[in-house]
C-alpha cells in the first residue's frame, strides 16, 4: 500500500501581510525568533493522527517556536475557532473545502498562505476484503459535504464502481455520475460517523485522521486508497490541497511564525 501522507511546499501570498506597530513589526522582520524566548503559535487540527505536527514541533522549537496543537472531532470548528481568533492557524482541509466553507458563513477575513499534507481517503468494508467483491444494490456511505464528496466519488471511480462525467469537478456530486453499473447507493452522511456506521452497510469512505482515530489502519485496512495520480491531479489541476489557514487580519508576528513553519515543511 502506498504512503499515507504527501508533503507538499510552496511559498506565502502577500495577501496575508497586514499592518502591525513598529515593535512588533521589528521584530518580526528582525526573525527574532529564539528558544531562549520562544513564541507560541496555536494550530488547529481535526483528530488525533498528527505525525507530520509532531516532528514539526520538534524543528520549530529550535527555531525558538513552541507549537499548540488544539484538536478537533470534526471539520467545522477549527475554521470557527480561526475566525473567531481562539486559534491562530489551521491546518486540515483542502482550499475547495476552505473555499466553499468561506462562502457558506461570510468567513473572507481568512486567508490560505501554504501548503501542508494530504493524507488519502480510504474505502473501508467490515464485510468484504476487495473492492471486486462489492455487491450489485450495495450501500456505500459518503461525505455529505460538497467538496469532499467529490473526491470521495473519484475514489470509487478510480476504484471501478462509478463512471464520471467529463467535466466531474471539486463541487460536483451524486447528480454528475455518468454510470453507477452496479447500482450502488450511495448514503451521505457527515465524515466523523462513517466509521460507526459501517457494521450497517456496506462500505464506507472515510477520511485518513477519522480512520485512524477509529482504530482503522489506512495501509492495512483500506479496500480501496486514493493513489499518488489521484492526488496530484487534486494537488495541481483541481487546486484541492491541504492549507495552512490564516487570520488576514492578524498582526505581522503571526504572519512570520507561521512563515517559519512553512519553510520547516
């Protein structure tokens, strides 16, 4: 099975850069950054399988940053907490899913700066071992939110059980299936529930953090995982790939440590 995680750099927008006072603002400029004095950064993640975070706090506190990691169950609160400046970045989505989040609640003070890590979704089965033994009428349970659900319906195209259209997008869904040949029925539900609903159906996608905090073994247990193809198609042509999200509006200082970061992934 492949590797569950790819890493992925590119630099900071100018976007993000706001005004900040003059201290402030020399000394981020300055990169005063020491571990005789660190500074503290709060980083907001969804689930418990950080180990991307967990080697990075490691280099970033001898870069005089201690890393925060605040944990959440699910994928709506850490852009919440973001806005509502109970965290000062996140780390967990794609930019369609950040995109689409930002219309949906008016969220435009947030701003996406970098790249991260995309972890695969898997296709998950208690009852059957191979994507081949899938039944003609199965249940299928999918995530119910736009974005995601397209990459989840071009897992089971890559798996053979769909057919797309043409032009299948990062916001297209169930109405864009171009052939279902075995008549499958796809249920979706909200991404955290997958795990607790598959001893009722028949197979499940789910996401690689709600995966492992299920007790599922991505490499091991998947019957199905999106491929390095996949995901470059998402990373390049679709623009899906993990973010690093930011406050517009925060002050330079966060701005640079979050930079800091950037540059030790």
């Amino acid at each position: 099975m492949r590797k569950q995680l790819k890493f992925v750099g590119v630099t900071f927008t100018a976007a993000a850069l706001v005004a900040c006072g003059d201290d402030e603002q020399s000394q981020t400029e300055a990169g005063a950054f020491s571990p005789d004095d660190p500074v503290t950064v709060k980083i907001g993640v969804s689930g418990t399988d950080t180990p991307q975070w967990d080697y990075i706090a490691e280099l970033a506190e001898e870069e005089g940053i201690e890393i925060d990691l605040i944990r959440f169950s699910d994928y709506v609160q850490p852009n919440i907490a973001l806005a509502e400046e109970e965290i000062d970045a996140n780390a967990f989505q794609t930019v369609s899913y950040f995109d689409n989040f930002k219309e949906e609640h008016g969220f435009d003070h947030l701003e996406a700066i970098a790249a991260t890590v995309l972890a695969p979704l898997g296709l998950y089965s208690d009852e059957y071992e191979r994507v081949e033994d899938i039944p003609e009428g199965a249940e299928i349970a999918i995530a119910n939110e736009v974005t995601n659900q397209a990459r989840n319906l071009m897992l089971l195209e890559e798996a053979g059980l769909l057919e797309l259209e043409d032009d299948f997008g990062v916001t297209s869904g169930l109405d864009d299936i171009k052939e279902n040949p075995l008549n499958l029925t796809l249920t979706p539900v909200q991404p955290a529930n997958a795990p607790r609903i598959m001893a009722d159906i028949d197979a499940a996608i789910i996401n690689n953090g709600i995966a492992v905090d299920a007790g599922l073994s991505p490499p091991d247990d998947a019957i199905a995982i999106e491929d390095e193809t996949l995901r470059l198609i998402s990373i390049l042509s679709l623009h899906v790939r993990t973010m690093l999200m930011i406050q517009r509006c925060k002050r330079l200082s966060t701005f640079t440590k979050a930079k800091k970061l950037n540059n030790l992934f």
